[in-house]
C-alpha cells in the first residue's frame, strides 16, 4: 500500500514489566490515510502498544520510526509535539466552556492591548467554523457549551482539533465504548474522512463490525505478539476471531508474519 | 481532583439520555427534520437559551425581585440613600467574593478570606493608625501613605495566599483544609499582633477614600466595583481566565492541553489572597482602624453571595457580575432587617438560611441544566 516510507513503524518492539513479557518482537506499520484496527483479547498487550506509540512507556526493545526518523519518545507530551496523539473520548474536553474555547485550549489567538492579552474570540470562531466544515462535521452553534453536544460530537471537536493542530497519527482507545448505534455509524465515517486527510489513524476495539466497517488493516495482538496482520479485503471475521483466540494458529498467521518481514527489508 | 471529572463524566452520560426522554413530550412543535433522530437540538433550541439564560443571571432577577418588594412594603426603603448605602456595604464582601470566586470556579476553595482581610487591616492598622496599637508611621508628603498602605495590605494577602498554594498546589493537600488552617492562624495572629486592642485614627488621606463620595457613593465603594470589572473582564477575556474556567471544568484536558494547571491555580491563590489584602485595606480605612474581631463572619456572607451569584460549588461556572449582584441581594435583605426594625441577631438566621438556600439553587439549577443538556 505504501511505497513511500510508512508514517510509523515498529521494529521488534518488545516491552517487559519486571519478569512479564508484555510484548515480544512486535514489529508493524502504518501508512499516511491508513487506518488499522487494532484487535486482541483483554491482557494482550494492546494498551501497552498503545502507551509504546503514543510515548507514555518506552520499549525496553526495539525501535521506533516515525515520520522517517527513530524517536525515543519519554512522554505522551513528545509523542505530542510530533502529532501522535491518544484521543480519549471526553478526557480532553472541557464541557463547560463553548466549542471554540475547546478546539483552542492552551493556544488561543489573543491580541495585546496595552500588554495586556486578550482573547479574539471572532478570529478563533471563524478558524474553527472553517476547520469543521472542510472536515464535514456539522455541529449546531461553536458558542454551546460542549456539555450540550452529543458524544458523537464531542469526538467530532476532538478529532478535528486534532487534526487542526498538526496531528499524523491518532491512536483512538475503543472510541465508541459509550455512542449509540447512529452516533457510532457517524464515528465511523468521521474515521474515514480524518484518514482521507492524510492521517494515520490505530483504532483499539473489541467489536469486530467496526473493524470490518473501516480499517484498512487489522493488526491482531495475542500473548504480546503479532498473531496477524491482514488487509480487510483478504480477511474475514471467522478468520480473525481464529487469530484473537489462537485457535487453529496455523499456515495462514505463519504466512502473514512472513509477509510482514517482507514489508521492511531493511530491518 | 480525578474522580471528580470521572463522576461528571458519568452523571453527564446519564443526564444525555435522561434529558432526550424527559424533553419530548414538552416540546409540542412538530420535529421538522425527520431523518435527525435526536430532535433535542433542535426543537428546544429557543427554550433552552432562554431558560439557560434565565439560569446564568438568575440572581439578577432576583435582586430586581426583592428591591421591588421591598421598596413597596417596607416604608422608606425606596430611596436613593438607602440604595446608595447597599452598595456601601457591599465593598468588603464585594471585594472578598472576588477572590473566593476565582478559587471556586478554578474548582478549590478559599476560607481564609475573612482572616487575611483582618490581618492586612489589622497591619495597616499597627503601622499607620495614631492611636490605640497604631505605631502612626508618617510620610512626607502626607499622601504617600496611601500607596504603601496599600501595597503592604496587598503584600501581606499575596504572603498568605502563596503559603495556601504551596500546600495546595505543591504538597497536594485538600485545599478546604488548608485554608481552614490559614482561616484559624490569621486570625490568631491578628489577636496576637494587636494583643487583643484596636489601632485608631487612621491618616486623613486614608480616610478621604471612606468620606469622600462620587454620586452618592464612597470611593471606596467604587474601588469595589471597579475591582469586579477588572476582574471580570480577565475571566471573560483573557487567557488567564479562560484556562481558570477550563481548570474548574476539567484539569485533566487543561493540562493535557498543555495549559500550566499548577502554575495558573497557584498564581490563583494569590491573587486571592491579595484581593482579600485589598478589602482589608479598605475596611481598615473604613473603620479608621482594625480590631481584633474586624469583619467575623464575612466569610460566611461571601460565601453565600458567590453561591448565590451563580459560582457552581462544582467548579468551572461562573461570572462576576453576578456574584457582585449576589452581594447587592445579601445587602439588601440586610438593609431591610434593619429598616423593619428587627433585632440584629435575625440578620445572623437569616444569613445562614441564604447560605442553605444559596446551596440548594445550585443543586437546584445543575439539576435543571442536566435535564436541558
């Protein structure tokens, strides 16, 4: 999918706590636009991957590239400045203050009268009703409360925001835990669209449909290991679920760890 | 501060659905876009803005309410001079509802107030009074006491304020308990500086603040007032004040953000303590002078005046304006016990059935927010 260098890649990630190996040998990648679901039984490693990624841990080996350079990320705020980000549903919201004071918190535009600065709410509000509408995303009135917005909103601002400010790569931690089914469908697409900007965009989910709906790949993770790494196209739920479970780890997941050593030779 | 963000989380989860079922069949209009399932958006758009509007300036209705009650059955309420002596005695409680305001929409909360207003009082008493325990240190020329005055009474309420947010801030420490300490040992230290006696006969130039009037009202007063402005328009207008409300509303995202939590709430405390330094400046030039039980139990006045104003105990609501008009309400009330000719003790049962009632609206008006989100 890409011949360009990927936005991210993990080479031989492993990461131990103590006499727990919590990842071993983990190694993939992900393009700009790509989108992967990441897939795994509870206590797989995924959030550990996750923290890896986004710079909450550090790997006690392996490497990780990103955006064609090795980082060694020792906090979420690096992984941050170089636009990785987790995005947690409602944690980086404030929903007590209108929607462009969120999508400008800790960076508003201001204007110094007499030293002093003071907020330009009319150029913010012009920058965010710009930023939604090029993303498609609707939202009522920019001067309610997020308080009042939907979940599906909420992730609206949040992504966006993201994006806004320079993000790569967003990691989504089961993002639609709490959205209805219509809020969920419109998750979705807002996925696609996010990635269709260019974005790198790792969704962690237990629902297999969602990971049907919109990855372009789906990564399963088992006993800290790459179980699988499959297209959707070339992949089908019974499969993954093999692949989430261990049963019948046979040809198929071997080959798929071939094809994946394949991807980077330099390694 | 974590479980607090998570159980609002939690409450607004249940509030959404809750709120989707209570306000359908309220809204009699027909839905006009079918296809958008959640028709809350739209159908009671209006309602909502008008009755969240009614909500952030509910105080004001009130004020308006009770003045107009009062001035029709209480004989000789309506006149300019009694207006003008409400807003006289708002200054000291104006003044402190300021700072308090600040802490509680940053989310914390500041009972030391009271104290460090009459330790900046009672300092500015020692130093510059001429009499009692008053050492009446002078300037040449005379009017040069007035900014030194005012800068040790700010001094002394930033000294305070900064030892509360280095236990707040950096020893985490609850900050309802660490400013119950500094209420107690402030004014502790006030009883110990003076020894018990008064300081009188503050300076001329001091006390011209307290005389002297601009339509009908004390400069002082308008210090007051002028002080809320200011303060306002920091909270509405700035940085500073924006990443306040967002800290009161979720430290977390503030601080994932990128915003300065720590810094931003100990520069907050400060502040707040030197605004508390500032009314006890005032109320020394008041009652030329300090006592050593100057202005116990404006505390619990401030309080409720905050609370009734519309600052949310919850943290990250709040205007101050409207706490200014909370303290015109309290004032009011106060002035009415008077002009009824009720014995003083009744302001005292009075002003703690204001803090229950204050307390109880904004149970009272979360829920109605809830029920609107």
């Amino acid at each position: 999918m890409t011949t360009e260098a990927p936005l991210l890649r993990l080479e031989n990630i492993s990461r131990s706590f103590g006499a727990i190996q919590a990842l071993r040998d983990i190694s993939f990648e992900i393009g700009r636009g790509e989108v992967v679901a990441l897939l795994g039984d509870n206590g797989a490693g995924k959030s550990t991957l996750v923290k890896i990624i986004s710079g909450g841990l550090e790997p006690s080996s392996g490497r990780v590239i990103y955006d064609g350079a090795e980082r060694h990320f020792t906090s979420p705020a690096d992984g941050k400045a170089a636009g990785i980000e987790t995005v947690y549903q409602d944690l980086s919201l404030c929903t007590n203050v209108d929607v462009v004071a969120n999508f400008f918190m800790g960076r508003e535009i201001v204007k110094k009268y007499l030293g002093v600065p003071v907020l330009q709410e009319k150029a913010m509000e012009e920058i965010v009703a710009k930023a939604l509408s090029d993303a498609g995303t609707k939202i009522p009135s920019l001067r309610t409360n997020v308080e009042h917005l939907s979940g599906g909103q909420r992730q609206a601002i949040e992504l966006n925001r993201f994006v806004h400010w320079g993000g790569k790569l967003v990691l989504l931690d089961e993002p639609f835990a709490a959205l209805g089914v219509e809020q969920t469908r419109r998750g979705l697409e807002l996925i696609r669209r996010i990635a269709d900007q260019g974005i790198g965009v790792i969704f962690i989910t237990h629902i297999m449909s969602q990971a049907f709906q919109v990855a372009d790949r789906m990564v399963v993770i088992r006993q800290g290991k790459v179980a699988g790494d499959v297209r959707r196209s070339e992949t089908s739920a019974d499969e993954i679920v093999q692949l989430i479970t261990g049963e019948a780890l046979g040809g198929r997941a071997r080959s798929i760890d071939q094809d994946n050593g394949q991807a980077h030779p330099a390694a | 501060m974590l479980p607090r963000v998570v159980a609002g989380l939690a409450a607004d989860g249940a509030g959404q659905f809750q709120a989707a079922a209570l306000l359908k069949p309220a809204s009699l209009k027909p839905v006009r876009h079918r296809r958008n399932t959640r028709s809350r958006s739209m159908v009671s758009s209006n309602r909502r803005a008008a009755i969240e509007f009614v909500l952030d300036h509910l105080v004001w209705f009130i004020l308006i309410a009770v003045l107009a009650l009062f001035s029709l059955t209480i004989p000789n309420y309506f006149q300019i001079g009694i207006f003008a002596n409400i807003v006289e005695q708002s200054t000291f409680v104006g003044t402190l509802a300021i700072g308090l305001s600040l802490l509680i929409i940053a989310g914390y909360m500041d009972l030391s107030i009271e104290s460090v207003m009459a330790l900046a009082a009672m300092v500015v008493g020692i130093l510059f009074a001429k009499s009692g325990v008053g050492l009446g240190i002078a300037f040449t020329p005379e009017w040069l006491v007035v900014p030194i005055s005012l800068a040790v009474a700010l001094a002394i309420g930033a000294m305070v304020g900064a030892s509360n947010a280095l236990f707040v801030v950096k020893l985490k420490m609850n900050s309802f308990i660490v400013t119950l300490a500094a209420y107690i040992w402030g004014r502790g230290l006030v009883v110990a500086l003076s020894g018990g006696r008064s300081a009188q006969e503050l300076p001329a130039e001091l006390r011209f603040l307290a005389i002297q009037r601009f339509l009908q009202i004390p400069l002082m007063a308008w210090i007051a007032i002028i002080a809320t402005l200011v303060f306002a328009f920091i909270l509405n207008r700035t940085p500073f004040g924006r990443h306040l409300l967002m800290i009161g509303g979720n430290p977390t995202a503030a601080y994932r953000a990128g915003i300065k939590v720590d810094r931003l709430t100990a520069t907050t405390f400060v502040l707040a303590g030197a605004i508390a330094g500032l009314a006890g400046w005032l109320l020394a030039i008041r009652t030329s002078g300090a006592t050593a039980n100057l202005g116990v139990g404006m505390l619990f006045q401030t309080f409720a005046a905050v609370v009734i104003g519309g600052v949310s105990l919850k943290g990250g609501v709040g205007s101050l304006p409207g706490v200014y008009a909370g303290v015109l309400l309290l004032a009011s009330i106060q002035t009415a016990i008077n002009l009824m000719g009720m014995p003083a003790h009744f302001t005292q049962l009075i002003q703690g059935g204001m803090v229950l009632v204050a307390v109880l609206l904004d149970t009272f008006k979360l829920s109605i927010r809830k029920r609107l989100a």
